[in-house]
C-alpha cells in the first residue's frame, strides 16, 4: 500500500475548529475537525483557545498543537477518505470517557 507523501504549508483558521489547509502541490482543504475532537489527545482541542494554537511543524509538515494532537498530512490531504472513521472513532472514545 502506497502512502502518499503530502506536506502542509499553510493554514487559516476560517471559523471555529475549521480550518483551510494549503499543501505543497496547490491543493488546499477546508476540514472542520469538531467531530473528530473527543479522546485523551484530541479531546482536549476542543477548548477553542487551544485549537487555535495550531502551527505547522517545519519537520514533518503537518498540522500540530501545544497538547501533541497532530493529523497524519495524508490524512489530511484525503480527509474525505477518512473522515467517517475519525468520526467514528471519536464517537467511541466519548463512550469509553462517560464510562470511565
């Protein structure tokens, strides 16, 4: 299996947890990441002032935040392909949070 080399090199935070990321090829993706914000890691996002301080990592060229959330650049390029996973996923890991 392929694993397509994507690398983010720009963003803008266009509403409240959407953002437009920009990729070294041109193409450029407005992702809202609200769903997918749940578990130990991306839970956390969901403080507004914490997603917001979101920057690009110069090494790996994608999107990462202060707490250590960060998004594969690939999954970012194709979130269409994953989005209904990391929805899903969200979904379980508020389950499992109630249940703790």
């Amino acid at each position: 299996m392929n694993h397509a080399i994507c690398r983010v090199i720009g963003l803008e935070i266009v509403r409240p947890y959407t953002l437009r990321v920009k990729f070294d090829d041109g193409t450029e993706r407005e992702i809202n990441f609200q769903p997918v914000l749940a578990g130990e890691i991306y839970g956390a996002l969901q403080d507004e002032t914490l997603f917001n301080q979101v920057a690009i990592d110069p090494e790996v060229h994608t999107l990462v935040w202060p707490n250590g959330a960060d998004f594969d650049p690939e999954t970012l390029y194709n979130w269409t392909k994953y989005e209904d996973a990391l929805k899903s996923m969200a979904r379980q890991w508020a389950i499992d949070q109630v249940k703790a």
